[in-house]
C-alpha cells in the first residue's frame, strides 16, 4: 500500500510538473494568434483555465495520495 502511495505521489508531481511546462508552449499560447474564439473567449484563455482546473485536481488528489499522511495520522492517535 505504502508503494502505490508512493507511486501515486509522483505520478501527481510528474503531472503537475507537465502541465505548468504545457502551459507556455505553443500548444496554448499561440505566437501572435487569440483566434479562434470559443463563447466570445480565446481558445488560450480557455486551455489555461482548463489547465488550472486539472492542476488543482491533481492538488485536491495529491492530499489523499501524499506519503505521510498516515504518518501524521498514526502520530495524532497516539497523543493524549
């Protein structure tokens, strides 16, 4: 169980590290270009905040998978 915790954790980091580098190619922020238009917005704003929803995904998913937790958890059970 500790390994996939384990496991889990870096698959969180290694997401979250890909994502913030995904977010300055050209893949989102096109050179000279805000079309085409999605709902009046441009397709940039609409990738960032895509990226911004899956980064803190990952966030709010890497507090349940982070390899301590059940450290502090044992820890706290333990005090009087």
């Amino acid at each position: 169980m500790k390994n996939r915790k384990n496991m889990l954790w870096r698959l969180c980091c290694a997401g979250v590290i890909g994502l913030s580098i995904l977010c300055f190619t050209p893949l989102v922020i096109p050179a000279g270009q805000y079309q085409p238009l999605l709902l009046g917005l441009p397709r940039s704003l609409w990738a960032g905040m895509l990226i911004a929803f899956a980064i803190l995904a990952l966030a709010v998913a890497g507090t349940f998978v982070h390899p301590g937790m059940n450290d502090v958890n044992a820890n706290q059970d333990k005090q009087p």
